[in-house]
C-alpha cells in the first residue's frame, strides 16, 4: 500500500505544492487507486495531484470521510475531471453543516451543486461494505467514549432548525494490510478511540496497525476551540496502548494536540504534511 497525502495544513519549507486548511489523501492498494476524501475550498488536492504526477482520470473510488468543505472542496472539480469514479459518502453528508463563530455563522458544508449535477456518481454508505478487496467503510460509530469537546462550535440544519452536530455524516475507512488493520479518520469528529473500537467491532481479533487522520482536537483553522489538554493526554495514553505500529496525525488535530501528544507517543506519533508519502 503506497500512501501520498495530496493536502494537509502544512508541508516542507521549499515544497512547491499548494496548502490550505484541508485534507486529501491517495492510497494505491493492490492495483486501485483510492481518493479518500477531497479538500478543501481551494481545491488544493486537485492541484497538487496534479503537480505530483497522480492522474485523476485513473482513480477509481473516491471516498468522503464527512460533509464539511475542508474535506470535500476539491470534489466538484474532481467530478468534472473524472468521469466514472464512484463516489461514497454517508447521505447526510449533503446536509448544511455550519461552524459557530464570533463573527457569526459560517456555512462548512458541501456544495450544493455536487448533489444537483452528480447524484448518479454517488453512493450512500448506510451499512459496513467492502468496496474493493480489503477496504471497508464504517458509516455507524459507536458512542463508548465522549467525542472531541472542540466539536462544540459545530452544528448543522434539520428540519429548517440549527442543531449541535451529532456527527452522523461522519464514516471511517479500514484498510487491511495481511491481517492487519490500517484506520483512516477524516476529521475523528466521533473521536478517535470510538473509531479504533468500531473498527475492532467489525473486524475482530485485527492487531490495529496504524491510525491515519485527523483527531479533532482543534476546530478548524480556529485557535479558540481546543480540546482539553486531560482529553488529549487521555487519547494518547490510549493510542499507545491499543494500536500496535504508527499513528499518522495532522490537520484539526492541531498543532497544541500534537505537542500534547508527542511526549507519550514520542517516535510512534508521527506528523503528516502535504506531499507526504507512507508506504506500508
Ligand atoms: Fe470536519
Ligand atoms: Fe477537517
């Protein structure tokens, strides 16, 4: 498995690839080529795959962790450049999701031209499904540990009525690597351990090899809805106990959440950037 994230919140000092709040990743796994999620507003992934030689006509199957834009920015374009991947997201994903801020609301959710123009190209996961050999896509999280506190500032509209997000339209994907398991988490808007915990549910008696993705211990680009430093502490002593190999982290864990993190996790806990290759 050959892993490039085409867009985090950060890359190398003298990289020529365009950033942005946002994440991308593409993973070529036994012959498909997989676009797990598509962010953000600036359509970032779109250009740097382009930069990095990764054409977009040949993937396969896109996949939608969630329905806010840093993640799905990028999949109009993507859409129009490709004309067969299929497209697999929760349904209510395409809700309007908006984030609480001093300014006012802002509106964070998928283009509404994506559903208008391109409903054949989507696919609604509401059961666990295997969409290729080895890879499987979780729609229901289970609710064993309290979800990320920064989550707060989050909500979205139901019924014409504006409610605090409940993370429904949040799916995780589980890799298999021989026996093992690799996690990837868009945003881990349901928290980390309760995705390492559904994946153990589905797939039981799985060492969890690797974690990927965001935790969620900052809102955003904000710098003022941080999770507690106890509740990140509490994540990483768990991470290290209950996953065997590297934790991939970046985007709305944040930088505080990494710090927090780094000295429990140490070499294990490693930081992810744009441009970045892992190869498993
Ligand atoms: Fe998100
Ligand atoms: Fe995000």
């Amino acid at each position: 498995m050959e892993i490039t994230v085409l867009l985090e919140n950060s890359k190398f000092k003298n990289s020529n690839l365009n950033i942005e709040h946002g994440l991308s990743i593409f993973i070529k796994k036994n012959g498909n080529n997989i676009l797990f999620d598509a962010g953000g507003l600036g359509e970032s992934a779109i250009k740097n795959a382009e930069v990095l030689g990764i054409d977009l006509f040949k993937i396969d199957v896109v996949v939608i962790s969630h329905g806010h834009n840093d993640h799905t920015g990028g999949l109009l374009k993507f859409l129009q450049i490709n004309d067969k991947a299929p497209v697999y997201l929760k349904r209510e994903a395409l809700n309007s999701h908006y984030s609480k801020r001093p300014e006012g609301l802002k509106y964070i959710g998928m283009d509404d031209q994506i559903a208008k123009k391109y409903t054949d190209r989507l696919n609604f996961v509401d059961k666990t499904v295997k969409i290729a050999e080895g890879l499987f896509l979780v729609p229901d999280i289970m609710d064993e540990f309290s979800i990320p506190s920064s989550n707060c500032v989050l909500y979205v509209k139901e019924n014409g009525e504006l409610v605090r997000d409940d993370f429904k339209h949040e799916l995780f994907m589980i890799i298999e690597k021989n026996d093992n398991l690799v996690i990837f988490s868009g945003c881990g808007h349901s928290g980390i351990r309760n995705i390492v915990n559904t994946a153990r549910d589905v797939l039981p008696d799985r060492k969890i090899e690797s974690v990927i993705g965001g935790f969620h211990f900052q809102a955003g680009s904000l710098d003022y809805a941080f999770a507690e430093k106890e509740e990140i502490e509490d994540t990483a002593e768990w991470l290290k106990n209950e996953v065997d190999g590297q934790i991939y982290t970046g985007h709305c864990t944040g930088k505080r959440g990494i710090n927090l993190m780094k000295p429990i996790l140490k070499d294990r806990l490693e930081r992810i950037y744009t441009g970045m290759k892992i190869s498993f």
